[in-house]
C-alpha cells in the first residue's frame, strides 16, 4: 500500500469512528523546488551540446602564452608586487591560475564582452591577490626588469597534462 492510500484509509477510518463521510484526500501539490524523490532523469536520449575545443591543453601552456607576456610588470622583493618562477609549487596559485585559465576558455567564446569581463571579473581580482606581498609568493626573492615577463620556470614533466589530448583519448 502507498503511503497515498494509506494516508486515504486512514481518513476513511477516523470519518467512521465520527460517523461523518470521509473527506476528499488533498490533491497533491507539486514540489516548487523540483525536489521530488521520484524525478524522471529527462536527459535520456537527448544530444549533449557539444562542448568547444579548448584553445589552450593545461594551465602551464596558458601560464606561459598569456600570463607571462601579458604581465609585463616589475616583481621583486623590493617592491610591491611578487612572483615565483615555480608558481606550480603553490596550491593557490595553481587553483587561481586554472580558475584564470577555465574563465578564459568560457569567455573567448562570447565575442562582445568576453574579455572585458574576463579582465575585470577574473584576471585582475586574482592576479592583484597572487602578486600580492602577503599572497602565495610572499616569500618570493625573484625580481624582473620593467617590460620584461615575468619569471618562469617549466614544471616537472607530466605535472600538468594536456587536456585536450585527454578529451580524446
């Protein structure tokens, strides 16, 4: 038995302990939150859109394309900006880096303001936070000349894969 039926039983008998006819049962009202326990997966059979290529395979090969030649500002411990040529070492500069990296592939896409959000909502909100003397390369001792990229250092190989040959595979 349900717990539908059970709960219309349940009304029949209490109607016939009162000697009253037993009420309608309430009409189910549908979840407004779409949590309902027995939801349908409706994705069967429907074509995935296709996901663009990325343009760059790992945020090593975005790193080195974009970051660096981009920001051409002075790093040092003198100054007010810090960098590390082995930014890979840093857990945070990794994920800040990917994040850059991932928001980058999404908004090449859009061909209007993409990159201006890119720049604005991205780009400069993390890279402030990594050049940062209390940030991830705080400790840094690394130094640059103005107009020169920043300093940068291959990681271990196979540390970052190329995920478009792993898409394929």
């Amino acid at each position: 038995m349900t717990a539908d039926a059970e709960y219309e039983a349940a009304l029949a008998d209490l109607a016939d302990l009162m000697g009253e006819p037993a009420p309608a049962a309430p009409t189910p009202v549908p979840d407004p939150h779409g949590w309902d326990d027995e939801e349908e997966d409706d994705t069967e059979g429907v074509d995935q859109e296709e996901q663009p290529e990325l343009y760059y395979g790992s945020v090593d090969e975005f790193v080195r394309e974009v970051i660096l030649p981009m920001y051409q500002r002075k790093v040092g411990p003198r100054g007010h900006r810090r960098w590390a040529s082995q930014w890979w070492r840093s857990a945070e500069a990794v994920s800040r880096l990917d994040s850059l990296w991932r928001s980058w592939e999404h908004l090449r896409q859009d061909g209007a303001t993409g990159m201006s959000s890119w720049w604005r909502d991205h780009a400069d909100y993390h890279m402030e936070r990594l050049f940062d003397p209390d940030g991830p390369f705080g400790a840094s001792q690394e130094a640059n000349k103005p107009g020169d990229p920043l300093p940068y250092e291959a990681p271990p190989p196979g540390l970052f894969t190329d995920a478009r040959t792993e898409a394929t595979s």
